[in-house]
C-alpha cells in the first residue's frame, strides 16, 4: 500500500486527538462497544459453561470488528485518496486517549488541592476501584497508576497494532481492551465468563506495555531504571500494568501500589518502589510530560519503520 495511506492518517488522527481528546458530544464507537459486550454479557452469562460462552463471545467480538474494518477500508480505498484518508484519520483518532486521560489526571490533582472530596469525586471518573475513603494521597496515587496504565493500553498498545495490522487491527485492539474492561474481572459476576477476554487482553498488551515502559525509561534519561522496572514490573497482579506502573514510580522516585477495594472486595496490590513520599502537582506535570515525549518517540519510530522499513498491511 502507497506509504501517504499509512503515515498521512496517523500524523491526522494523532494530531485530531492532541487537539480534542474526546469530545463528549461526539458519537464514540467505543460506547458502541461497550452496549454490544453488555448486551452479550447480559445474554450468556447465565447457566452452565459460562467460560466457554463467554470465550466465544471474545472472539466473535474481536474476530468480527477487525473483518468488519476490514472491509469497510477496503471500500474507501476504492472510493479514492480523500475518502480513505478521512475515514481513516477519525478511525484513529477516535482509537487514542491521550490527551483526555492527561487532561483528566491534571483536574484530580487540582481538584484534590481543593479537597480531599472533590479529589475523590473526580478520581472516581478514571478509575475502577471505589474512591470514596481514599486519602488525599491515594487520590493522587491512584490517577499516577492510571495515568502510566493508559499510555500502554490507551497510546502505545493501539499504535503498535496500527503498525502490524493497520486500522482493523487498531480497532480490533479496542475492543480486546473493552472486552477486559467490562468482564475482565476475577470476581464471582465475571470470573468464569470473562476469563477468555482477560487473557487475550493480556496477550495483546505483553509486548506494548514493555514497549511503553522502556520509551518512558529512554525519555526519561534514567537508564538505571531499566533494573527497577525488570524488579517491580513483574509484582504487579496484572502481567503487564506493573511495566508502565513501575517506570513512572522510578521515575518520580515514588510508591504506588496497596489496597484497593474493587466491587465491594478488598484486593491487595503489591508496592512498586520503596520510597513512600507525598506526590505534589510537579510529579503531576512531570509524568504527563513525560506521556507526550512518549507519544512523541512512538509516533516517530511507527514514520520511520514505515518509511524505511515497509511492512505489508
């Protein structure tokens, strides 16, 4: 495929989503996933061989956005430059979340400067756990994690599929994370029936969210921490969150980690890093600095691969 079908969509759609995050009035196909998992969970998860049923839903889940898109794409490249190139750009940018998460992380910790409520009440917007006895400095804690957590499955995990598989497989991607994010649960509702999705989330992450935490590490110019994030990258409970997790608290010198309370079940998170201290909005600024000079180094190794290094798609 002609490179100007590749790189012109990317630097677009990257730059759409710099400008924008995710507007709220702007129809997302990612809520659209969202209904279709919970209709199907709705529907299956019920009665005997809820693992089997549920892995067949992943599948048909994933299988099905990527030919859909597929197809789709293929009709816009027979339709002409202009189209394909539009189509594509908004595919993409509507397939990154950047700008919003770095947004949202900077009104917990302003909200939280304000009080420990508002902190709360913002933090809740980000993250799955419940928030409602959390410190100040959990508050904080918990939107660094998130933060870190999204540059992998948010920036760096769609954009490493876009260089394999193209858009389908940005969107296909999209939806293995979705799948993990509604049913990827270890708890009596989702244990059985989200299983499947879980583990292929976990595939598709292995090699972005090592990815991510050695561009953060290369940004960051602290190549010791290279050490840090192979000790405490694999503590966490999941197999990849702890990689990004663990550069950004080498980098900032901090802890994350700890209790949690997850649907009413307290869960226990192992501590990544050693040195407890009270996060500020610098460590703020500074780990959202470092996001984008990571988006940055991305995007440009995905030109340079392709402009030098031609991959079919």
């Amino acid at each position: 495929m002609d490179i100007i079908y590749i790189i012109s969509p990317l630097i677009i759609g990257w730059s759409l989503d710099k400008c924008l995050g995710d507007p709220t009035w702007l129809p997302h196909p990612i809520v659209g996933f969202g209904k279709m998992i919970s209709w199907g969970e709705k529907l299956f998860n019920r009665g005997l061989h809820k693992k089997r049923k549920g892995g067949i839903l992943a599948i048909l889940f994933i299988t099905a956005t990527f030919l859909i898109c597929r197809f789709l794409f293929d009709l816009f490249v027979l339709e002409g430059l202009i189209i394909y190139l539009t189509a594509s750009s908004i595919a993409i940018f509507y397939c990154l979340a950047g700008t919003t998460l770095a947004r949202e992380v900077r009104w917990v910790f302003e909200a939280t400067d304000r009080s420990v409520e508002e902190g709360r009440k913002q933090v809740s917007r980000i993250v799955g756990r419940d928030t409602s006895d959390l410190s100040a400095q959990e508050v904080r804690t918990a939107a660094l994690e998130t933060l870190a957590e999204n540059l992998s499955d948010g920036v760096i995990a769609p954009l490493f599929w876009y260089l394999l598989l193209g858009v389908e497989g940005m969107f296909a991607y999209k939806m293995v994370n979705t799948l993990d994010s509604m049913i990827g649960y270890r708890n009596e509702r989702y244990g059985q029936f989200g299983y499947v999705a879980a583990h292929i989330d976990d595939i598709a992450n292995y090699i972005p969210a090592r990815l991510t935490a050695f561009l953060m590490v290369l940004v960051s110019g602290k190549w010791r921490l290279v050490g840090f994030v192979r000790r405490y990258g694999k503590e966490h409970t999941s197999p990849n969150s702890g990689y990004p997790e663990s550069a950004l608290a080498g980098i900032l010198d901090c802890r994350f980690g700890g209790p949690h309370n997850y649907f009413g079940e307290r869960v226990w998170k192992p501590f990544i890093g050693n040195h407890e201290r009270a996060l500020t909005t610098q460590d703020m600024l500074t780990s959202i600095r470092i996001n984008r000079q990571v988006e940055i180094l991305m995007i440009g190794i995905i030109l340079m691969l392709r402009i030098f290094l031609p991959l079919p798609i």
